[in-house]
C-alpha cells in the first residue's frame, strides 16, 4: 500500500498543511470519508473532518491565530471568541479553506461525548498510507458509518474499507463501538 | 456495491497503482468546483448564490 510523495491529492496536502498546525495546540482526529478516500475509495468530496479535543478558549484561540498565520481562515468568521462560544461549544461545526480558496474545507467539530474522547484516546497513524496525519481507528469508522451515518455513501466507505482490511479489522471491536453508539448517539 | 467492491479489490492488489488513478479523479473535482466558486464570486447575484450554497453545508 506504500505510496509515492508526488501521489497525494489535493486533499491530502491540504489535510497534512492543516494537521501540522493543529497537533501543536491539540489532540485531533480525521475522520469519516476523507479516512476512506486515502485507502482509495474512488468517490469525491469537498472536505476532510476533523474532531479536536474539548480544549478551553484561550487555546482555541492560539490554534485559530497559528491558522491564520499559516495561511487558512475559517468561512463562518474571523473573530475567534465567535468561533469558539457561537459555533464549536455549541456543537456546531465550524469550516477552514486556505486563504481565498473555496475547497478543500476542514470540517471542525470539538470532541461531545466519551465516544469522541475514546476516539482520540485511540486514535492511529497509518505510516503506509500516510505518516503525518492521525485518524480515528478503521474499526471506529466503520462502526459509526454502519450503524450511525448509514447513507449509501457511507455504507459503501464502509465496504471499501473492510474490503482494504479484510484480514485485520477486529470485529468484536467494531460491535463494542456500535453498542457505545446506539447508547450515546441514538439513546438505545 | 459491486463496483465499490470490485475497485476496492483492484486498490488491494495493485498497491503501486491506484493512488495515480485516483489522483486524477480527486484533484479534478476539487479543481472544477474551486474554479466554478471562484466564478460565481465575481458577480453580485453569483455571491448571493454563494452564500446560500455555504449556508447549505453550514
């Protein structure tokens, strides 16, 4: 599965430029179908997922600064404090493009429930595919797209990456997550 | 599904070559829908539709 550096896509790139500044404030995690997509998934998207660890203002606003020196800014606003209290403490997700650029977006989310902690408590890197950039674990993302998301989109990520991990993905794993799911996202 | 699992196959077992293939289809969307944005920017009216499409995926 190893790949040439002048293989990455766009995305990548973009993705590997975002996370060198993030992992200086925080924990974060990638996400959903951009976790897909770098395995090889052949479909397309405008953006990347990101989850960040509960982190308190002061410090967002440091990870928002860095941001914006290094050449991103977030679409909804520039005012940090706005960003922080009006949008992510909220639960509502926030967006970054590099500066005057429209796409790729980084979608960020702060970490809501201890399924999200356990996400980024266990969270991976994948050397093969890229050494750079942490990604929530394959059994997670299959579990939360299988028993949460469930678009045919992600039901066909989902495939893909069972199929790319078919004789290492630990199933007892992946019906532990769904089990957190169902009680915590879907009150079951 | 057939054809995710066919190209997922392909993916497995052609580890040198799929990333190239890929490439060309990823980068594309993303170059196409940047450029066609970037269009709508430049007018009054294409702004306005902008922002309806930004509010669509706020």
């Amino acid at each position: 599965m190893k790949r040439e550096v002048s293989d990455k896509t766009i995305l990548e790139q973009f993705a590997e430029d975002f996370v060198k500044i993030v992992e200086k404030h925080c924990k974060y995690i990638i996400v959903s179908g951009f976790v897909a997509i770098i395995h090889g998934r052949s479909r397309g998207t405008e953006d990347i997922d990101m989850i960040i660890e509960k982190i308190p203002k002061e410090k967002f606003i440091e990870l928002h600064n860095a941001l914006i020196k290094a050449g991103f800014e977030c679409m909804q606003t520039n005012n940090p404090e706005e960003i922080y209290s009006g949008y992510l403490m909220n639960s509502t997700s926030v967006r970054y493009t590099r500066k005057g650029e429209f796409l790729p977006e980084m979608e960020i989310k702060l970490a809501k429930d201890e399924l999200d902690e356990m996400q980024i408590n266990t969270r991976i890197k994948i050397p093969d595919i890229n050494p750079i950039i942490y990604f929530s674990s394959i059994e997670t993302n299959i579990a939360f797209k299988e028993e949460y998301l469930r678009s045919d989109k992600d039901i066909e990520d989902a495939k893909h990456l069972r199929i790319i991990y078919e004789d290492e993905i630990d199933e007892h794993k992946i019906n532990e997550i769904k089990k957190q799911i169902r009680r915590l996202r879907m009150k079951k | 599904m057939e054809q995710v699992e066919k190209w997922a196959r392909y993916v497995k077992e052609h580890p040198n070559k799929w990333k190239k293939e890929l490439k060309l289809f990823v980068d594309s969307q993303i170059i196409i829908a940047n450029r066609f944005y970037k269009k709508l920017n430049e007018t009054e009216e294409g702004r306005k539709k902008l922002v309806k499409i930004m509010e669509l995926k706020c």
